[in-house]
C-alpha cells in the first residue's frame, strides 16, 4: 500500500477523533467562560484579572501547552493513584482536550463579558423596573441581547480549535495532525497535504455552522438556529459513531489490546507496525499505534501505563532518563545496566534488543568534508567557529550534546534546531555544514554523507531494544514472549534498508514493516527481510 492510499484509508478515523477532539474542547471552553464572563460582567476589578489570565494562557505556544498537560496528568496521576482512585491517562486524548479548552476560553470570554457590558442599561432598568429579578434579567434580556456577540467569539474560538487541534498527536491524541507529523517525517507530502486540507475544511464547514447559528441569533430566525443545532449535532453523532462502532468491534473480538508508543522519525514508525503486526499475530484483539512522540512524553507514559510498548536507544535510556555521562562505555555494559534500572527503579521491562544500534553521529556533505579534510569529530574544532550545525527538536538540549561540546571542545558559529526529515534537505542545498544524523538512516548512503568518526567515544552506545511495561509483561505473557523472539532478529543494513525503502522510495512505514513480518515471522536468527 502507498503511503497515499494508507493515509486516505485512515482519514475517516483521524477526522472523526479531531471532530471529538474539538467539539468537546469548545464544550468545555465555553463551560468555562459564559459563567465566568458573567461575573466578570458584575465585577470589573475581576474582569482584568480573568481576561489577564486567558490572555497568559493564549501566549503560551500551542504545542508547548499541550506537553505541559503531560506532567501535569502525570503528576495527578501520582495522587489519584494514591488515593485509590485510579491513574488518570498522562497522553492521549485527556490532555489534548483540556490544552483545546483552555486555547478556547479568550475569545469566548472576553466576547461575553463585551456582550453583557454593552446590553442598553435602559432596558436592565425598564426590565428591573416590571418586577424582574436579577436572574430574570440575566436570562431574559441581557443573555439574549448578548448572543449574537458570545457567538462571534464562539466562531473564533472553533477556528482557532480546529487548528490547534492538530497539534495533539506530540501528546498521543489521534487527529489530522497524525498525517501531517507523519508526512513530514517521511517526506510525504500527499498525507501533509491530505491532513492540512481535511482540517481546513473542517473549520470552514464547523465555521459556516457558527455563522448560521449567529446570524440567526441577530435576526432572531429560529430556523436559523434550529439548522444550525441539527448540523452540530448530525456532525457531533456521525464522530460518535464512528468511533463508537471501531470500539464494538474492538470489544468483541478476544485478547488483549496493545498500545504501541513512536517516536517522531520513520525508523520508529516502522518498528512501532512490526511490534504490531508481532502483537497481533500473538493473540492481541486490538492494536494501537500511538505515533510522533518526544522521548521522555514516550517513556514517561509507559512508566505510567498509558503506554504497553515502544522502541527507545539504550543510549538515550542511559543518558537522559539514568542521567549517565560516562565516555567509552562498553555497549554490553550499557544494555545491562540498562536493563537493570529500568526493572528496578522504574517498572519497565527490556523485553528485547533488535540487534542494531541507531546512535546519534554528525554527518557533513561528502565533498565538503574531503576539501576539509574532516574525517573525526575532533578534526572540526579548529574550524567550528565558521560553521553551522544543524539538529532535531531535541539534540541541542540532550545530554550528549553537552558532553561532545565538552569534550571536543566545539563552537559552532550558529547551532539550528529543526524538523529531522528537513536536515538532509538543508544539507543537501548547503544551508548548513553539520548535521546530527542517526546513524540507520538510508538518507546518509543516498546523499553521499560522510559520518565523522568519535574519536574520543563521547556518544554512547544506541541499541534498539523493546520496552514494555510490568503490567502489560504480567496482563499479556503470550505476546511479551513473542516479542522476546525479535531479539537480534533485524541488523543495521536491514534496518537501513527499511528506512530507505520508506524515505527514498516514498512507500507507506505500514507497507515495509508488513513485508518484514511476511519475510521474517515464523523464521529464526538475523533475518534481512524482502
């Protein structure tokens, strides 16, 4: 399957999660400000204060609210746990919803507290004047005199949502961010180009709802307002439903079900379908892909439970979640000790190494490297200060950058972070020197890079190894098991080539993990694949 042909048989689902998504977030929303506007209405002192408040929460970027939900979640987590109420989800849908809500709450508010200010204090006063109590006059003038304003905020704030929305696939919320984030990693534009008009279209249409509901409140058309309930709640029912009907299916069928954590780069997305396919083949009833993850939102919610399964670098586990800085550790050492402290200080089972490392390298274009003369890392310091190094979201921040800045005593010029599918590109059109490159990727052989050796083994070691929680190894044993058997089963090259195959040939990550597991399900020792 194309990786076209697999995002359009997926769009139903994302649109109608995004559907959810949004129209529970502007509930909410406006759960919040239409009581909260009132009173503000009331108190002017606390009006400034509240709509200083939204205007705070509206700064924040809209990504960066969302993954502040995440620790937030998972430190309530902590405490209804405590509590014997049980965990409360730290991914997924829950913290998307509540970041949309809160995103939603300036227009709607502020437009409420404008609508009940600006009521003709005449009429109040003739309304007070016939024996109108102050909740009478609330809800029989002011409220209805202020609608057609609460309303335009209300339309603000649905495009706005619709939006935003979108962004909740960071934090393991399923919508038309799902094809976009997974697009982008793959280079393929057709599911960037099929999520982003998905969600235009959904915010013109839920937009054009908004109007008609408006302009029926201005004209007092209860035709109008009628029409416009029906289409909210034809759209709201036909999410539902949708997603209702995937859970019945779901619920009847047998075994367990599997949530399966990737990160945000092709290799992950691969791996994340082989771990399915494995899961399935095992007996699980349901298997959910949870894509486009950073990595301590990854690991952080296996801990929690919200997650069964993902893939993660022992060199990661050791440096950023162990906090290790040692230099030359031994690549044996690492996996067992890693192994060891997942088990007994966070609950995390290593359940298999995949038999290929996928360490962090620095890559330069292969004929400015030779004209250089740069073949190590160390060769780059003399000549760092008149370069530019070029990263994903998260190397700048790693630990492991530290250390080789440390150690090789490196001063780029400029340091840039940006999306990793866009760094070859950049590299390629010399809009940079260096990049932070991962080492498995098919894009280095195609482009003719050259991987700078670490001389002074600063970068430790990168096993692809399979985590899952505690309580899905004791819940699922026949599928923990299954999954123990990937040990050693795909080697670099073959993992180089599934990269490839998706990055450079344009097919589905779906499509290659599925000609593995035809290839190599049922088969024993390092198995090449197709």
């Amino acid at each position: 399957m194309s990786g076209w042909s697999a995002q359009w048989a997926e769009l139903p689902r994302y649109l109608a999660s995004h559907i959810e998504l949004t129209l529970l977030a502007l509930a909410l929303g406006l759960a919040i400000s239409l009581p909260l506007g009132v009173v503000a209405s009331r108190r002017p002192g606390l009006g400034r204060v509240v709509l200083a408040v939204a205007s705070v929460l509206q700064t924040i970027p809209g990504l960066a609210l969302l993954a502040l939900m995440v620790p937030a979640l998972a430190g309530l987590a902590t405490i209804t746990d405590g509590l014997g109420l049980g965990p409360v989800p730290s991914i997924g849908f829950l913290p998307a919803v509540l970041a949309l809500a809160l995103y939603s709450v300036l227009p709607m508010l502020r437009n409420t507290v404008t609508g009940l200010v600006g009521v003709d204090a005449d009429l109040v006063e003739a309304a007070r004047g016939v024996g109108m109590d102050p909740r009478e006059v609330l809800w029989q003038v002011e409220l209805p005199l202020a609608l057609p304003t609460i309303v335009a905020g209300l339309r603000t704030a649905t495009v706005w949502v619709v939006g935003m929305a979108t962004l909740a696939t960071p934090v393991g919320g399923t919508s038309l961010g799902n094809p976009i984030f997974a697009g982008l990693q793959t280079r393929n534009l057709s599911a960037v180009l099929l999520g982003s008009a998905a969600a235009a279209v959904l915010a013109i249409v839920l937009d054009g709802v908004v109007r008609l509901a408006e302009t029926g409140f201005e004209r007092r058309s209860r035709a109008r307002i009628g029409a416009a309930a029906l289409l909210v709640s034809t759209i709201a029912l036909g999410a539902l439903g949708y997603g209702t009907r995937t859970d019945t299916e779901t619920a009847n069928a047998s075994g367990p079900a599997v949530r399966i954590g990737a990160k945000s780069f092709t290799e992950q997305y691969v791996l994340a379908r082989i771990l399915a396919g494995v899961a399935e083949e095992a007996g699980a009833r349901e298997t959910t892909e949870v894509p486009s993850l950073g990595s301590t939102v990854a690991f952080d919610a296996l801990a929690a439970g919200d997650l069964d399964l993902y893939v993660d670098y022992t060199g990661t586990i050791w440096a950023t979640i162990l906090r290790r800085t040692q230099a030359g550790a031994d690549r044996a050492a690492v996996l067992e000790e890693v192994r060891a402290r997942l088990a007994a200080e966070h609950g995390v089972v290593l359940l298999a190494a995949l038999g290929f490392e996928n360490t962090y390298c620095l890559a330069m274009r292969g004929d400015d490297a030779r004209a250089r003369r740069v073949r190590r890392i160390s060769d780059l310091a003399p000549i760092a200060g008149g370069l530019e190094i070029l990263g994903d979201f998260e190397f700048f921040e790693r630990p492991e950058w530290r250390a080789i800045e440390e150690r090789y005593s490196l001063r780029f010029a400029e340091e840039r972070a940006m999306d990793a599918s866009l760094m070859y590109e950049a590299l390629r059109s010399e809009s940079g020197d260096v990049i932070s490159a991962y080492s498995t990727d098919g894009r280095i052989e195609a482009d003719g890079l050259a991987v700078l050796e670490d001389d002074r083994r600063v970068i430790p070691p990168y096993d692809a190894v399979v985590l899952a929680s505690a309580a899905f190894v004791e819940r699922a044993p026949r599928i923990a098991l299954a999954l123990r058997a990937l040990e050693g089963r795909i080697d670099a090259p073959a993992m180089r080539r599934m990269n490839a195959r998706v990055d450079l040939e344009g097919r589905a990550p779906a499509a290659v993990a599925e000609a593995w597991l035809d290839a190599c399900l049922g088969t024993t020792g390092v198995c090449p694949g197709p």
